[in-house]
C-alpha cells in the first residue's frame, strides 16, 4: 500500500516536474540575484532566469487563453467552474514573477568595481589629510565611520567646550550653527548627490552630543538651465541617486524638518534676481554680484543672500544677519560641501572644486562663471566667498567614462561604494580622480585618461586649472595642495 502511494506521489511529481523547476528557479534567482543584481551574469543565473521565464511563459499562455473571448456571463460560468482560489494564487505568482525578473534585469545593467585603495603618508610639508571609507552605501553607518577615523587623526566633527570622542573646542560644528549643506542637485538619477549618504550627514549634524539647536539649510542653484530637461536642478527628481530611487533630497529633508530646523533652499528660484548686502538695506532674496571681473582668474563673482524657511537671514560671504543689531555673525555659517565624483565633458572632472559652479549666478554674468572655470575662477570663488568647513565627496555611484558627465543614467554608473572627506578640496580632488576615477577607468578598459590627469597639465586640461584654482586659495591663504607627496591618506574597509 506504501509503495502504491508513494509511486502515486512520484507519478504526480513526475508530471509537474518542469512546474517545480521553474518555481525552485524563481525562489534561487530571487535570493541570489535579487539581493544583488550584478549576479544575473553568473552562468547558474542565466540558467535560472531562462527557466523561469520559459515557465511564465507555458504556465502564463492558459490562463490568458481561457480568458480570451469571454463575456460577463461566460466569465461568471468560468469562476464557477474553476477553484478561485487556484487562479488568484496562480495571477499572484505569475505578476510577482514579471516584477521580480524586471528588478532584477534593471538593476543588473549596473556595473560594480571593488578598488584597491590603501592608506599611505606624505613625505613633504606642508600636508594635507584625506579619510577615506571603503564599502558603503551611504547609510549603512558608513559616515559615521568616517567621522570616527576623522577623531581618531585629529579632526573632531563636533565643536563643544568638552571634550569627548568626537567633539572638543576645535571641532567643525557647533550645536548652534547654521549648516548649508551643498549637494548637486542639477541632474536626476546618478548624476545628483546620494541621498543617503545626504540623509546620514543630516542625521550626523542634529546628533550633535550636546544637542543640536542650530539650523540646515540643504541648497544647490541648478542655474535654471541644462539638467535633464533644460530649465536646471531640482531637489525633488523622481529618479534620485539612492538604493531607494524615489527618495529625493526634498524627501530626506522631510523625514527631519518636524523636529529640526531643516529645510531646503533650490537657488535657481533667485538666480536671476540680483540684490544688494543686507547691510546696504535690502532684505529681499536673489544674488550679490561684484562689478569687476578678478585680475587673474577672470571670475565675476557672486553670491546668494536668502531667507530660510525658519525665518533666519543668511548672506553666503558673510554669516547670519540680524537685523536688530545690524550686524552679521561670520563663524556661525558653515559649508559641507558635498559632490558626486563624475566626468566631466568640458573641464574633465566634477568634484569638490568644480562643485562651487553650484554657488554663483552663471545667468546673471552672462556664463561668465562657468567660462573662468578652465582659469582657476572656483578657487577665487572660495576665496572670497566661504571656504567650505568640510568636503564630503560622494563615490558610492560615479561616472568614470572620459568627458562623458555630468549628466549620468542609471546605466552609465558605476558602483565603488566609497566615500572620503578632507578639510581641502583640491587635494581630495587630485588623489581622488587618481585612484578612483582613473583606477575605474582604467578596469573598464579605457586607454586615455588624460581628461581626468591631476598631473596633466596643458591648458584647459583638469589639472591646469585645478592648479590655478589651488594658486587662488593659496593666495587668499589657505593650505591646499597637490601631489602624494604632499597628502595623508588615511583608509578604513568598512565591508
């Protein structure tokens, strides 16, 4: 009798047994490819995705067959006739299937590229320190471990009257500061700045150990011009640059903005507005243009001066205004200066330096800002504006094909999952288009890779004006520098 039905049993087995395979083979694709696309290249996945799909399609065709033609009626005879329940579970399956297999051949256009990356120390002064996390993905604690390494050689995040791990009179922020954080918001999918790395830095600042009672401003001007549909950025894309693609800068602002005062300023919206200093009378938003081009870089600088959504009067060169004494407070408004590490079509490569372009008004002079690039106008920028209080470069997803950025699709980028921070933006610039960008590069098969050369330095090329932009800053007295021999580079492997 045993045998009898176990011969049943595997009689029954027999004859569903391609339906087993096919659904053993959705089951193995999703909990491998699933969790990580890149792996639907691997031969035991090509071979699972074409079961299943072979599955779909012979399990799929009756269904649609023995819908095909019928009326209201004949459809009411068809549930009676079938058991509902075995054809909803069937309808689940099958939608569930089509949606897992569409995920999965998405994500699996995206390229990921594991580097070598390791520590090393300058031999020259004076030097500069770049911190550097490998394997993240933005909020998976990674900053965190990146301000922690920070601690560890000397550069507390937190500025207190105590000292603690992370904190002490000599650190960045202040539990009373107002922070703009200035990401790239001129270009959706890739091509803008990680929201979740942007999330984790907003989350760094308010749990501020001594209780953060300042204010964030998250801004960018997108210009009103280029960008993915012509009339500049925005910071509220629906392709973001994320794990979630939906959550865009305005979202991350949102998940914070009821119990903290943060908020977001688009400065395309004044762009075109020119106005004077608060201390010359005039309260409204819009941009402070100088009247004379520099001598050396050519840049005609200017700066946006705006109201915050919390009422707070800020001036991008000079500090927090208050208007009932009249006066500006300067070491109250600090920049985190945070870019996506990105080709570029014309200057070679966007980063921490070219990042500024998002500060002055290209249409108010005439893409006079954007021309002085080439000439070393970002650092003049700096220069006379305010020299960020930290960079934060974003190389989770970057654009390593030679002059193709900054726009960047979805299958054009590729994932290093590395952040890196430095008090100087030109060497975090040098050392990161050397073995980040180039390094890619370089695995990806390309040959040519003078575009984005720090060390190539003929005119117009990324290197010279990176230089002209480092003689800039030097001049106004900062310490910025280029060549190893001049950088520490400090490496935690976070995964």
């Amino acid at each position: 009798m045993c045998d009898r039905y176990r011969n049943r049993v595997l009689e029954h087995i027999d004859r569903r047994r391609f339906f087993f395979i096919g659904l053993l083979s959705l089951i193995w694709l999703i909990l491998r490819s699933g969790t990580k696309p890149s792996r639907i290249t691997y031969p035991c996945q090509r071979v699972a995705l074409a079961n299943v799909q072979l599955w779909l399609i012979l399990y799929m065709a009756p269904i649609i067959y023995a819908f095909h033609g019928l009326n209201l009626s004949s459809l009411k005879n068809f549930f009676k006739r079938k058991k509902l329940f075995t054809i909803a579970l069937a309808s689940c399956i099958i939608i569930a299937s089509f949606t897992t297999i569409w995920f999965i051949l998405e994500r699996s256009r995206e390229v990921s590229v594991e580097l070598s990356i390791e520590g090393r120390l300058a031999s020259r002064s004076p030097s500069s320190d770049i911190f550097v996390i490998v394997g993240t993905n933005g909020y998976d604690g990674g900053f965190r471990k990146l301000i922690e390494l920070m601690s560890t050689y000397g550069i507390r995040f937190y500025r207190s009257d105590t000292v603690g791990e992370l904190k002490g009179p000599d650190g960045l922020i202040a539990r009373d500061d107002v922070v703009i954080v200035k990401v790239n918001s001129q270009w959706d999918e890739r091509g803008g700045t990680n929201t979740d790395l942007l999330k984790a830095v907003i989350e760094a600042i308010v749990g501020h150990p001594d209780g953060f009672i300042g204010e964030i401003v998250v801004a960018d001007n997108g210009q009103a011009q280029y960008g993915p549909y012509g009339f500049g950025g925005s910071l509220n894309w629906d392709r973001n640059n994320a794990e979630d693609r939906a959550q865009s800068v305005q979202k991350v602002v949102d998940l914070f903005s009821n119990r903290y005062r943060v908020s977001t300023y688009l400065w395309d919206s004044i762009t075109l507005r020119r106005v004077k200093e608060y201390i010359e009378g005039d309260m409204e938003d819009g941009y402070v243009v100088y009247d004379n081009p520099d001598p050396k870089t050519g840049i005609i600088v200017s700066y946006p001066k705006f109201k915050t959504k919390f009422g707070t009067y800020i001036s991008f060169k000079y500090g927090l205004w208050d208007p009932e004494s009249k006066s500006y407070r300067q070491d109250k408004l600090k920049v985190i200066n945070i870019p996506v590490l990105k080709t570029h079509s014309i200057y070679g490569v966007t980063a921490c330096v070219k990042h500024y372009m998002g500060i002055p008004s290209d249409r108010l002079t005439q893409h006079n800002p954007h021309i002085s690039v080439g000439s070393g106008g970002m650092g003049t920028l700096m220069a006379e504006t305010r020299f960020p209080t930290l960079n934060i470069l974003d190389a989770i997803w970057i654009n390593p094909h030679p002059r193709s950025g900054p726009r960047t699709p979805y299958n054009s980028a590729v994932r290093v999952g590395v952040i890196a921070a430095s008090l100087d933006p030109v060497a975090l610039d040098y050392w990161a288009s050397k073995n980040i960008l180039m390094k890619t590069a370089s695995i990806l098969g390309y040959r040519d890779l003078s575009s984005m050369d720090p060390d190539n330095t003929s005119p117009g090329s990324f290197g010279s004006w990176l230089r002209l932009s480092m003689e800039a800053l030097r001049t106004a007295g900062y310490q910025v520098v280029m060549g190893d021999e001049y950088i520490n580079v400090y490496v935690y492997r976070y995964r």
